[in-house]
C-alpha cells in the first residue's frame, strides 16, 4: 500500500491533537469506540461462478478504502483505544495470470493518498478529526502525498478458481513518506465473475519508518501500526 498503504504510520502524531480542555474530556469519558475491520462483503449467488474470467489486468474502482490503526493508552486506564483513520482515494492495479489450473497473482501495486485521511472512532465529546491535520504535517503530504504498496508475486490457493474465497499472503515493499519497507500483507481474495474483491491487513511499525510515537505526558501511543485494505476491482487496464 500504507507510502496505505499505507498510510498508518500517520498515526504517529495522532494524540498530540489531544491538549488541553479536549484531552480532559477524552480522558475522563472513557466513550470511545472504533469501527470493525474493513473486510470483504457477504458473498452473493454469483460467488460460486468459475473465475475463469479472473484472469488479465484489474483496476481499483469506486468504493475501495484503506486506512490505519494505532493503539493509545491513557494514564491510569487499563484498556487502550483505537484510532482509526480511513480513505477512499485510493488507486492502483492488480495482474493475475495462469498456467495450467494454477493462478497467481503476478503484480499488484497499490497507491494511498495521504491527505484524504480522515478519522472514523469516536470519541465522547471530541472531534477526532482535528487530529488528521497533525497527521497531515507529520507526513510531509505536500511532498510525500501517497503510500504506495508494490506486490511481489504469489500463487493463488485452490479454490479461487470456483470463485471461493481464499487467504493469501502477500510479500511486497511498503513506502511511506520516502521510506520503503519490505512487508507482508494478510489478505482475502474473491474473484466473482467480472469483479475480485480484496480485503486484509498489513502489520508494520512506525519506528521502521523513522517516525517515533509522540511524546505526551498522558498518553502512550504503542509504535506498532495496522493498515488495513477493502479494494475492489474491475476487469481492465
């Protein structure tokens, strides 16, 4: 993805946002909650068609998001909350080929647009978007304005030929405000007749990007960082 796919590693200045009578809120409430991974759509009767028609180049098309989370932790509370941040500006290609009744995925890049971020947790008597310019600023956008994820290629499992969903795991390198990382993303994958649909996750932290957890005296921000994808796909270059 992180530079969406990246994407996640703008968390780093997530809770510097948090100062003064709006951080006594956010600390004093303990209403927060954070929306439910991103992941693939219930399947529908066309699911079971044969994915023949897989195969060839795919485009990201409208309705495709990519996002973060970073765990923070206030000062004496035991449980962490999530910030989560999501954006449908999202673009890129995919390629999948095959050789006899194997399939694989031959390339796949993916491309976030870093200034589009915005927050989506909620968090009693905040607005957590204020945090997404302080995001925005750590980033660098007007110089590093996406993250981009560049696939390395996988043989698909069995099944995705009769339109199954199946798991996959994805080697690739992640670049995120000039700094690229090698990284492996989690997926699901589901090709339906003249649509695939892709969803998963990528573990990274941000210390591997150079970026170090904001120091606030309240607050830890743990380093460790999830992007998180739902793309979909259309047949085409």
């Amino acid at each position: 993805m992180s530079r969406k796919l990246l994407i996640p590693i703008v968390a780093v200045a997530a809770l510097a946002v948090l100062g003064g009578g709006g951080a006594y809120v956010y600390y004093f409430s303990g209403l927060r909650t954070a929306p439910p991974s991103l992941a693939l759509s219930s399947p529908t009767a066309s699911a079971s068609s044969a994915a023949s028609a897989g195969t060839g180049a795919w485009t990201i098309s409208a309705g495709s998001l990519a996002g973060y989370r970073v765990k923070e932790q206030f000062v004496g509370q035991s449980s962490v909350h999530e910030a989560v941040a999501r954006t449908s500006d999202v673009t890129g290609q995919v390629s999948i080929a095959q050789s006899g009744t194997t399939y694989q995925l031959t390339s796949a890049t993916v491309a976030v647009r870093l200034g589009s971020l915005a927050s989506v947790d909620q968090v009693a008597g905040y607005n957590v978007t204020n945090r997404d310019r302080i995001v925005q600023g750590s980033l660098g956008v007007s110089s590093f304005p996406t993250a981009v994820f560049v696939a390395q290629p996988v043989t698909l499992p069995a099944g995705v030929e009769t339109g199954q969903t199946v798991n996959v795991t994805v080697p690739g390198k992640l670049t995120i405000h000039g700094v690229a990382r090698d990284v492996t993303a989690n997926l699901q994958l589901r090709v339906s007749g003249t649509a695939v649909e892709i969803a998963g996750t990528i573990a990274t932290n941000m210390t591997d990007f150079g970026i170090s957890p904001p120091s606030i005296g309240f607050t830890t921000v743990q380093p460790a960082v999830t992007i998180e994808v739902s793309l979909n796909l259309t047949q085409g270059a």
